[in-house]
C-alpha cells in the first residue's frame, strides 16, 4: 500500500470504527529489504534442512524397526491363520494367546522380578566399579598404570564365549587365585578346607561385576577413562586447593560432571545383564525343580504347553519361531520403557558441568 | 583480631628470618635442598596410593578370579584330550602337546589364515562406516528436533539386539524368511533388492568418475546399510554421551564470536568428542572381531566340536592378532585425540 517516495511517516489506515493499522514499509530502504527476504529465506533453508533430517531419521527408524513390526504382527496371530497363505502382517483372527500363555505358563512375573535385581545390582555395581577405575586410570600416575590399561583391553577383546569352559569350572567350584585349580588350592579351601559351589546363584556375575570383568566392562571402563581425561584438571586442583580431599574431589566434584557417561553405561550394562542368554546357559542351566532361577531367557527357551500345536499340523517350526519372537518382545518391552526414562536424564543430566571463565 | 595479626606478623618475621638465614649461610640451603624434594616425593606416593585405591578392584579381579581363568584356559591348549578305558570306564586322559596345536593352526587347518584375512579386509570396510555413521546420528539426535525422544528410543533398540539372545532370535527368524520381504536383513540374500538397485547406485558414482575403489566401497555400504545401523548402535549412544557431556558454554561463546554451525563443529565439538572417537574405534575393532558372526568366530566354534582343546589354541593366535591390530588402530587414533588438559 505505501510508496516508496513518502519516506518520512508511515502510511496510516482506518479499518473499522476502532481500530487503525499502520504500514511502516515505507520506511525501509531497498537494503533493508534485501536482508529482511535473505533471513526468511534461511528460516526456509533451516526448515528444510530439518524436514530432511526428519524423514532421514524415519527411514533409519523403519530399517530398525521393520523386523519387529512383522513379529508384532504375528504375535497375534492364531495357529490358523499361520498355516493360512492369504494372511500377511494382519491376522484374521487376531488374538492375545501366545502372550497369555507366555505370561501365565512361563512365569513371566517372577521371571521379571529376578531378572530386575539380578540386572539392577549387576548394573549398579559395574557403573560404580568403571567409574572408579576409570577415574584412577585417567587421572593418578602410579606404577603399572600402563599395564592396567592394556590388561583392560585384553579383557575387552577376550570374549567370555572363548573361556566358558574355564569360567564354568572356576565358578563351579570357586575359589580365589586358583592357577590349575584341579591341581592346588586356592584360598578359599586352604581356609574353611573346601571350594564354594556358586551355580544358580547370582554371585558369580557379582563376583565378576566387583572385579570389573562382566560382560564387556572393559569398554565402560575404558569409557570412563577417555572421559575423566578430558575433565580439565583446574578442575581438581582448584578443589584441593580448598581443602577437599581425593576421595571427597571425585564423588562431589568429578562424579556429577560424569551423569550422562553412568547412565549411558548403567544403561548398557543393565540392558545387557537382562537379555543374556550366555551366563544364563552357564550358571543356571537345570531342569530341577529345586536349583531352577526363572530368569527372563526361560521366557523364550521355554514352550508355553498349551501352545504345542497338535500332530501334523504344517509350520511347526514356523509358529516355533513365532512364539520365540513374541517371548523375545516381551523381554525387550521393560527395557524400552525404562530408557524412555532414562534418556530424559541424558539430556538433562549435564547442565552445570565447565569451567567458568 | 590484634592478637591474630600480631600473630601472623610473627609469622612472617619467622620466615623471613629463616629465609635470610638461608641467604646468608650456605650450610642451611644444603639442607632445605632435600628436606623439599622429601616432600614432593611423598605427595607425589600419596597421590599414587590414591590412584591403586581407584584401580584396586580391577586388580583384583585380574588377580584373584580372571588370570587364573585365562590360565587355565591356556594351560589346555598345550594338551590333547584322549578317552582311555581304565578298568572298564572310559577316562579322560590328557596328553602334552606342547606347540603343536599353534603350528598346526598354521601349518595343517586348510582355512585358518584365509579366514582371518577376510575377517581383517571386512573390519577395514566397517570401521570407518560405523564410526562416522553413529557419529553423524549422535549430532542428529543432540539438536531438537520432531520426536527426538521416540528416535532415540528407536535407535536404541540396536543396543539390546547386539546381545545374544536377541541374536538367536533374528537367527530364528531369517532362517524361516520371516523378515526377508522387501528389506535387507543382514544376510546378504536379499541385499537392496527392496529399498535400492545396486546397479543405480553404481551407474550414478560411475558417471561421476570418482575411481573405482570409492564405487565398490559406497555400494557395499549400501549393500550392508542394515548391519551397519544395527552395529553402530553402542557407538552411537557413547556419542551422544559424550555430546552432553560438552559445556553448553563453550557453545554460547562461540556463538558470541559469530561462528557458523560447520565452524563449531570441527573447532568445537569434534575435538572436544574425539576421545570417545578412541573409544569406538577401539570397541568397533573389538566388537567386529569377536561378534558371533565373524568369519573368524564361526570357524573356531566349528573347530570346537572337533577338538575343543585346538580351538582353544586357535582362539588365543587370534587375539593375538587382534591386539596387534587394535595397537595400530589406538596409534593412528590416539595421533587425533584433543584432551582438555594444560600440557
């Protein structure tokens, strides 16, 4: 509406009765403009710049997640309509049966109950114990400082799958410093005169979380490590300057600063412990009654009985496979739940962490 | 408060005394000389005690429960196991063996060293792929974004599936063909078939002559996009710890002196995430090698069946082989690593 020539007042214009609007675009020179049309153009490029990365991230999503749509698919599906060739993805009766017979037969709830302080405790410890570590790794110069990072890795690139013969047979009878330990005793037996017999129990993956050797600790300690190096220094010695102690400087000072790296580890670990199959197979494998520690792989290993199709029935290992599948969906379920938690402490955790100045 | 200052006046007369005493005579200064160098030595002690305190339960259990589990297991690799009946009862016998098992890893097995080579040619490709990919993915998912909380739900369902259970499960799975259609699992079967033609692809980086090697490599990481999401997902979690773990202050500044988002990643972030670059490196290496799927692995565990105490024997050359290369792979990495650190 304004021209350009009235360049000192702006344009004012009587809508209604009560109100007026005022056009100042008269004012502004050619320049101005020009910026004004560049910033709304970048407001355009960063628009789309997101929408791109939005349907990028949906496209990888859908890469993860596509293999899980078909089991959630299945796992509503009745034997019938397994066998039936026109039924795909959307079953025609669809029912929750495997679930229920999962939950009920299977013992799902105390199965989720052991397996919770069984990864809780595991998960807690090693967080603790990496943290530690790490934290002396990173941090003090002391004799031998190299050869505990290498024996780190070492433990890292050894799988336990590589030494479960030897692992089954030390914590079966399990002592302490026991070199060939069918030959000498160790410590444990020259004291109270006879080796512990620690299966199906839950001490050997404590045992192994203290000493910081569980499953793939050495990747949370040499995680730690790399990050407690990267805390400044200034950061301690402006801490021992007034008077705080070493021990006192790491868990007030240095270990607030870490809250993402424990949540990430507490969650690995954690995660980790829940789904395990192979330590499940090594301490608490029996079909006795008396020993038996439902833990959530016993979801999964396990057939429901009132779910065994009768004889003849044509996919057999195919409704097999669909069981496993629902059973592994509700191994997994708990733990998608609790990261929706966590990773909120992910995001939060870190806002008062730097040196100021 | 007078007395205080009085005090301390006194106290600073002492020392000046005492340090004009040091001046003038010559005996003194001798004396101080290692009385200091005493006391530098036992902070210095004290602070490694401090750093054996941290470090006390590792060692611990490398002394106690792991060394003498390695033992053992090396302990078997020097014998043969034999069954000898002994009055009737068929017992275990075991015979020295000395080096023969690692000789014949070299000498007699027909793919030993072929396998292990694959298995080297495959890290190359999938090292570099996983780390910049989850590296990338870390940065996506630290900005805001539409349902940043659901994604990263998303992309930690990787994490859970990378243990063994999850993996006899999608075993299961794939052998009955459960997921096949339309998608790339893994397998190599179907590769692209659903999502991308391969020959488009090539046709595309051919006709931008861009050499040859670079071809083969881009379509083979499309070839195996589904491996790489699915192995890149530990890595990507310890990004983005570490991108939290960055002060937002650090980002305000730079935002204050006028740097573009491309400046602050490679002045700001990339240095300040580059060692927990060191990390996945080193972890990738790790978990490339001796994830269940290797070629590596899955020829060991055949040879376990046949003889375990061979396999065993076979196992150790491997992480042998595989330190070595994580040493190098920790050499060239370490070269890039900024420490926030005074020296």
């Amino acid at each position: 509406m304004a021209s350009m020539n009235e360049e000192s007042t702006p344009v004012v214009r009587r809508e209604t009765k009560n109100s007026i609007s005022v056009d100042f675009e008269g004012k502004l020179t050619f320049k101005e403009r020009l910026i004004q049309k560049l910033k709304e153009a970048n407001t355009w490029i960063t628009a789309g710049v997101n929408v791109l990365k939005f349907i990028l991230m949906l496209g990888v999503s859908f890469v993860i997640l596509y293999p899980f749509l078909a089991r959630i698919a299945n796992s509503f599906m009745t034997q019938a309509d397994v066998l039936d060739a026109t039924v795909s993805l959307v079953p025609k009766n669809p029912t929750l049966e495997i679930y229920q017979a999962i939950i009920f037969e299977n013992n799902y709830f105390e199965g989720f109950i052991n397996t919770l302080l069984l990864s809780l405790m595991c998960a807690v410890i090693q967080m603790m114990v990496s943290c530690l570590v790490g934290y002396g790794l990173a941090k003090f110069k002391f004799k031998g400082n190299s050869i505990v990072m290498i024996a780190v890795i070492v433990t890292m690139v050894i799988p336990h799958s590589a030494l479960q013969t030897s692992i089954m047979k030390h914590f079966a009878s399990f002592d302490l410093a026991t070199v060939l330990s069918w030959q000498y005793p160790g410590i444990i037996e020259l004291v109270t005169g006879d080796a512990l017999d620690l299966t199906f129990t839950f001490w050997p993956l404590f045992i192994l979380s203290i000493g910081g050797l569980a499953f793939k600790n050495g990747l949370y300690i040499y995680l730690m490590r790399q990050f407690f190096k990267g805390v400044p220094d200034e950061l301690e010695e402006s801490a021992y300057v007034d008077g705080s102690g070493v021990f006192r400087t790491f868990f007030q000072i240095i270990l607030p600063l870490a809250v993402p790296m424990m949540i990430t580890i507490f969650l690995f670990s954690f995660s980790w412990q829940w789904t395990d199959e192979f330590y499940h197979s090594l301490f608490f494998y029996t079909d006795d009654p008396q020993f038996k520690v439902i833990l959530m792989p016993d979801m999964y290993t396990q057939m429901p009985p009132s779910l065994i199709p009768p004889n003849g029935y044509g996919a057999k290992t195919l409704y097999y496979n669909i069981v496993q599948n629902t059973a592994g969906m509700l191994i997994i379920a708990p733990l998608i739940i609790m990261y929706l938690f966590c990773q909120r402490y992910l995001v939060e955790g870190i806002e008062r962490s730097g040196i100021v100045g | 408060m007078e007395e205080t200052i009085s005090q301390e006046t006194t106290v600073a007369e002492q020392i000046t005394e005492n340090a004009a005493e040091v001046v003038e005579n010559d005996e003194p200064k001798v004396e101080e000389k290692p009385q200091r160098r005493r006391r530098s030595a036992s902070l210095e002690k004290k602070r490694a005690m401090a750093g054996y305190v941290f470090v006390l339960p590792f060692i611990l259990g490398v002394l106690l429960v792991y060394l003498p589990i390695l033992i053992d297991s090396i302990w078997w690799s020097f014998f043969i196991r034999s069954y000898v009946p002994v009055d009737g009862v068929m017992t275990e016998v075991y015979t020295p063996n000395y080096f023969n098992f690692y000789i014949n890893a070299f000498v007699e097995s027909p793919s030993f060293v072929t396998t292990l080579l694959s298995s080297i040619q495959q890290l190359l490709f999938e090292v570099p792929a996983i780390i910049i990919f989850a590296l990338f993915i870390a940065v996506v998912l630290n900005q805001k974004m539409l349902g940043r909380a659901a994604f990263r739900a998303i992309f930690f369902v990787p994490v859970i599936i990378a243990t063994g259970l999850m993996d006899s499960i999608n075993g299961a799975d794939i052998a009955t063909g459960q997921t096949q259609a339309g998608i790339d699992d893994g397998t190599g079967a179907s590769a692209g078939a659903g999502i991308i033609n391969m020959l488009d692809v090539q046709y595309i980086f051919q006709s931008m002559a861009i050499g040859g090697e670079l071809v083969t490599y881009v379509v083979g990481l499309v070839n195996n996009i589904y491996n790489i999401i699915n192995y890149s997902g530990v890595q990507m979690l310890i990004f983005l710890a570490g991108l939290q773990s960055i002060s937002p202050s650090i980002y305000e500044a730079c935002r204050i002196d006028g740097a573009t988002g491309w400046e602050t990643f490679w002045k700001v972030t990339f240095p300040m995430i580059s060692p927990m670059i060191l990390v996945n490196a080193i972890y990738t290496v790790i978990d490339s090698f001796t994830r269940s799927s290797n070629p590596m692995m899955v020829f060991i565990n055949g040879q376990t069946t046949v003889d375990p105490h061979y396999a065993i024997a076979m196992y150790w050359i491997y992480f042998v082989v595989v330190l070595l290369i994580i040493g190098v792979v920790a050499a060239i990495a370490s070269t890039m690593v900024f420490y926030q650190r005074k020296d």
